[in-house]
C-alpha cells in the first residue's frame, strides 16, 4: 500500500465533511422584480386541506374574544345596574319609612297638644270643679266634635269615668297607661293602644262596629269566618287643674286607625307627592294591627282599600316576634313593591302592629329600562369601536404574515427570486421576521449557487476519476505482464551474479524498481477496481490496537509517544475489518512520517450523532499542512512526499473504502499546529 508525504495527507473539510459548502467566486444571485415571482406563487395561499387560514383564526379569535367579552360585560352589567336601582328602591324605602314614622309621632303629637290645650279651657275647668254633668258632656262632645277623636272622656282622680262624650258613666275605672302617668303628676301623656271592641263600645258603639275588620289573605281573597276583634288606637290623656294647681281630672282622648285613610293617605301624599304614576302617587302606607293591615293606602285591583289583607309570614315573624325593622322586594296583592316594616309599639314597649311603606317596582322599572338601554348601548357602541381598532391592528399584522407566508410558499416551490418589500408599521417581531426571511432566502440562493458549483466540480471530478480509473485499469493490465517478466529475468540474473561481480549492484537496483513498479500497478487496480467489503460488526478499538501492533515495532515508532482516549462503553461499527485495518494503518504511517519518527500520536475513539455513529481521530504533532495542499489531499495521484516515495494513491483508496462503508473522512490542519483525521462510520448496516 503507498502512503504519501505529511504535507499531503490532510483533508479539505468542506470536500469531506458532509452538509458543508465550499466559497466559490461566483457572483450573488441575480435579482429579479417581485411581481415575476409573485404569481407563482400566489396559487399557494389558499389553505390546505383540513386547515384555516390565519384572517379566519384571528376572525374567530376576534369574534369570540369580544363578543364574549360584550355579553359577559352586558349581563354582568344588567345585573349590576339592576341590582343597583333595586337596592337604592329597597333604600329609598327604609328612608322614606322614617319620614313614614316622623308623620305618625307627629300625629300622635299633635293629639298631645290638642288634649293639653283642651284641658285647659276655663268652662272645662269650671264644669268640672262644680261636678256638672251636663256642661261636662257638653264639653266633652265639642272636643270630639271640633278636634274629630273618636271619644272622648273626662275621669276624676282616681280614674273613675265621669262623662263620655257618647253618654252615660261608669264606676269601672277606665285602664289606660295614659291615665296612670297623669294621675301620677304628668301633665299629659299619649300612646298607641289595643283595644277590643267590647272596650270601645263603652265609649261609642260606632266605633266599636268600625274597629271590626275582615281578615283576607294576602292576595286580598276574605277569610271568613276569621276577623279582627280589636282596634288600634291613638289614646292621649291630659291634667285638667284648677285654679291652685291642683288635678281635679283627667281629659282622655282617641283616635281609632281602624278604617283610618286620614294617616295613611296624609303619609302617602306627604311622601310620593313627587312620585306620580298614572296621575296618582305611586307609593303606599299601611298600619297593621298585629299581622292585619288595618288601615291602607294600597288598593286592590278593583279599586277598594286592602284592609284586612295580612302580611307575609317572614314579615311577621321578623317585625312582631323578634321586634326589629324589616325590609325587602315582595309581592303586594300581585303587584311587586319595595317594602320597609317596622314595628309599632304599645306604651309598655311590646310590639302591637306595624308601620309599613311600600313603592311599586313599575316606578324603577322605567329608570331601570333606561339605564339598560344606555349601557347595552354603550356595549354595543364599545364593542363596534373595538371590533373596528381590531379590524385594523389585524390587518398591521395579518398583511405581513400574509406577505411571509406567500414567500414561504414561493421558496417551498423552489423560486428563491421573490423580493420581499421591507415591512412598516407593523409590529418589531415581524419585521425582524421579515428581514430573517429575507436573509435566508438570500442565503439560501448563495448556498443554492454554492451548490451547483460544488455539483459540477464533484461530477467533473467523479468523470475524472473515473477517466483515470479506466485509464490505470488499462496501463496496469498492459504493464504488469512484461514487468513480471522484468522481475523474474532481473532476479535470475542477481542470483547468478557473484558478490564481487560489478553487475550486482545493477541487478539489485533494477529487482527494486521493478518491485516498486509491481507496488504501483497494484496500487493502480486496487484505486480502479476496489473490492466489495464484507461488513461484520466490530469493536473500533479492536482494529485501531490490532494496527498498532503491526507498527509500533517498527523503527519509525521508536521516539513516538502513544496516547489513547478510548470512550466507555467500547463503539462498534459495521466495517469490513481487513479495510478499516489498511485506512487505519495507512494514516498511522502516514503520522509517523509526518513527525519524521518524533513526537506524540494521539488516538481518539468515541461515540458521535448520538450514538448512531462511531468516530476515530488520529491526530500527529507533525509540522501540519498548508491550505492550498489541504484542498487537494484526497486527489488521486497527488502527493508531496519526494520521488521514489509515494504514488499520492494511499489517502485516495482509503476515501473510497470509508465512503463504501457509508462513512466519512475528513483532515483538520494548520502549518506548525500538527494534523487531525477523522474517520465516522455508522454503528449498525444502513441497509437495514
């Protein structure tokens, strides 16, 4: 096997090394408009099969995004804004229940101040100081008449009934809390009473008929034979004295709210006089004994007051048995209202009926309707604008992508032509994108040339190669047999020639050419015609430590240091022993000569492309290699090495052993730096 000159055994990586690419001297790609491409590849945009277009993508994104956001914001919205207006209604109840509340002292006030300044009349005084019944019912009965109670009696100290402004006496004392506040030295004293109508008939038998009251569910249907017994009273008591001072009696008065429309209207008309539907105030009042509405302003739908309709069960329970206030959104006789309660108490404290106020949800529903209008309104207004602003950042975003995509399927059809415009108000990432784009189609185009170049070098090379291969077959075929004959004549003639026959040293001289001529010839077939390798899987280390046996005794490898770096676990490879032996051993000589017999010899296996391969290096400490030399170092037939030395063969046939096994072969070299060969072979039979 020949071996070539340290100068000349290093490869050219880009003529070796796979996906690299050689720089050529070409000129850049000519360019050419972007609407010659353009058409080409416009076919290209239409979506394939089974998929959406990005404008359609960003439509749906769009779409989704705000019309889920709208009707997220317009429910959320309506219920807000609904919500709202009922809590300010249901608070606008509860505040005008203390205005309500203010309206009902104040009644009970002003029956105060007319039983004070009543009792203080000087024919009352007088009438009572001489005991004179008649001038004291007379007085009694003006006082009903003028100042409209529904009774009025005049007691004595004690209690005891001296006139009723109906008529007749009692000694029954008459059991009222009023009266035993004045008879204890208060000058007046008034409350809200219960009393029963055997009570009130004996102060007037009118009013104890108008106490009583039919009790009705609270649609307003009637619940007979049940029916409220009692009434609820305004009482008010005042000291009538005489000239020293000193009580002679005690002016008692009332008022029953049973059937009453004076409070409850007065409540009503003071409160939602502002508050018109329909041409009447919108609002109503009510007064409760115990559960039962007593007196209204709520009618029914056939126009009459709903007294005797009861209140709700949780309204009853929450205002009489726990004795707070009340309110909430109910249903009133089949209309729905915003209602405040509260409780109305008796002189004693304890909870007698109830002081209620309510407002027709129709009043808000207006406000309410208005309010939604404006809000969907705005939504809605919102939701154009945003889906206008959208409609224009899509089109800054989605005209480049197009842009991109169009390129992309133009360079897919292998039309590296298209120009691009630069991008402008669109987003940074797409211009960058673009202007990437832009540069490796540019790129690709170079490499594209560089290629073609590359493509037509190797394929002029390989004709060449193959030229040369045809050529040495011939010249091989024709020399070897006269050449036989030359080795075989000049051997006879040696062997004859005695040692001091001046003929020998000729004899010798032409057996050692013709030798070397045989090792050429071989060399010749082996290049022209190698031999099909018979592939086993194979330890690498094996093969590399079974050629440095055959060397290192050898008087080349005396002054040369051996250093292994062999990777664990062991790489295998699927190599034609005997082959990778004659590549391994030639560039181990090769190393050898290239370091003149001194130096270091590193030997590196390892495993590469994630274990799919197995990689040898064998690097020298030799004078390294220029990179004029290095571009042609796996030429047939080229070599530095001095004549007589080398056929220049050696690096070529071991490429073509390592390409025959699906390998590669490469040289890394710098003058003065020493030289690296690699040699990668895959691990398992690529055929299978």
């Amino acid at each position: 096997m020949s071996t070539a000159q340290p100068s000349d055994s290093r490869s050219d990586p880009a003529a070796s090394r796979p996906n690299e690419l050689i720089s050529d001297p070409l000129a850049s790609r000519p360019g050419s408009s972007r609407s010659d491409s353009q058409a080409s590849a416009a076919g290209g945009l239409a979506p394939r099969p089974g998929t959406y277009s990005l404008k359609l993508w960003l439509l749906v994104a769009l779409f989704v995004t705000i019309g889920v956001t709208g009707i997220t914001s317009s429910v959320v919205g309506v219920w807000l804004i609904g919500e709202g207006i009922s809590q300010q209604a249901q608070e606008k109840a509860r505040l005008d229940l203390n205005s309500a509340r203010l309206i009902y002292q104040d009644r009970l006030e002003r029956l105060r101040s007319t039983l004070r300044l009543v009792s203080l009349r000087g024919s009352l005084i007088s009438a009572v100081a001489n005991r004179n019944v008649d001038l004291m019912r007379a007085e009694a009965t003006a006082v009903k008449t003028d100042w409209k109670f529904d009774y009025v009696t005049i007691l004595d100290r004690s209690g005891r009934v001296l006139v009723r402004s109906e008529g007749g006496t009692s000694e029954q004392p008459l059991i009222s809390p009023m009266v035993h506040e004045v008879a204890a030295g208060k000058s007046d004293a008034v409350g809200t009473m219960v009393r029963d109508t055997t009570t009130l008939a004996r102060e007037s038998a009118l009013v104890a008929d108008r106490a009583r009251v039919v009790v009705r569910t609270p649609d307003g249907r009637e619940q007979p034979p049940r029916e409220v017994t009692a009434g609820l009273v305004l009482e008010g008591a005042a000291a009538v004295r005489d000239g020293a001072g000193q009580l002679i009696a005690i002016l008692h008065g009332g008022v029953l709210l049973n059937h009453d429309v004076a409070t409850v209207d007065q409540i009503k008309d003071t409160i939602f006089a502002q508050e018109v539907s329909n041409g009447h105030p919108s609002g109503g009042a009510s007064l409760c004994l115990g559960d039962v509405r007593v007196a209204t302003s709520i009618r029914k739908a056939n126009g009459e007051r709903a007294v005797g309709t009861t209140v709700e069960t949780n309204v009853r329970k929450r205002v009489l048995d726990e004795n707070r206030p009340f309110g909430y959104p109910a249903i009133v006789l089949g209309d729905a209202y915003f209602t405040a309660y509260e409780p109305i108490h008796d002189p004693q404290g304890r909870p007698i009926g109830i002081l209620s106020l309510g407002v027709p949800e129709r009043t808000f529903a207006l406000l309410r309707n208005e309010a939604l209008a404006i809000f969907i309104g705005i939504v809605l207004c919102g939701c154009a604008v945003a889906f206008a602003f959208a409609g224009l950042i899509g089109r800054r975003v989605l005209y480049p992508i197009q842009e991109l995509a169009l390129a992309m399927r133009s360079y897919e059809q292998g039309n590296l032509e298209l120009r691009m415009v630069p991008f402008t108000r669109t987003p940074s990432e797409l211009i960058e994108l673009g202007n990437g784009l832009r540069a490796m189609a540019k790129a690709l185009r170079q490499r594209e040339l560089q290629l073609k170049y590359r493509a037509e070098k190797q394929l002029s090379k390989s004709e060449r190669l193959a030229m040369i291969g045809r050529l040495s077959a011939g010249v091989a075929h024709e020399i070897n047999n006269p050449l036989g004959g030359i080795l075989l004549f000049s051997s006879i003639l040696l062997k004859k020639a005695t040692p001091g026959d001046p003929n020998r040293t000729v004899f010798e001289r032409i057996c050692n050419e013709a030798k070397r001529c045989q090792k050429i010839v071989q060399g010749l077939l082996d290049f022209a015609r190698p031999r099909e390798p018979k592939r086993e899987q194979t330890i690498l280390e094996e093969v590399v430590e079974r050629t440095l046996q055959l060397v290192t005794g050898q008087s080349l490898f005396h002054n040369i240091e051996v250093v292994r770096e062999y990777g664990q676990p062991k790489p295998e490879c699927w190599v034609d022993r005997a082959q990778l032996q004659q590549v391994a051993l030639n560039l181990i000589v090769n190393a050898a000569e290239a370091m003149d017999g001194r130096g270091v010899l590193t030997l590196v296996i390892c495993s590469a492309e994630d274990g799919n391969a197995a990689q040898l290096e064998i690097a020298d400490s030799g004078c390294g290699i220029s990179p004029e030399n290095l571009d042609r170092l796996f030429e047939p037939f080229f070599t530095t090495k001095e004549v007589g030395r080398g056929t220049g063969l050696g690096l070529s046939i071991s490429r073509s052993i390592i390409e025959s096994h699906h390998g590669t072969i490469w040289a890394e070299s710098a003058v003065g730096n020493g030289t690296r060969f690699f040699i990668r072979i895959p691990t398992r039979d690529t055929a299978t």
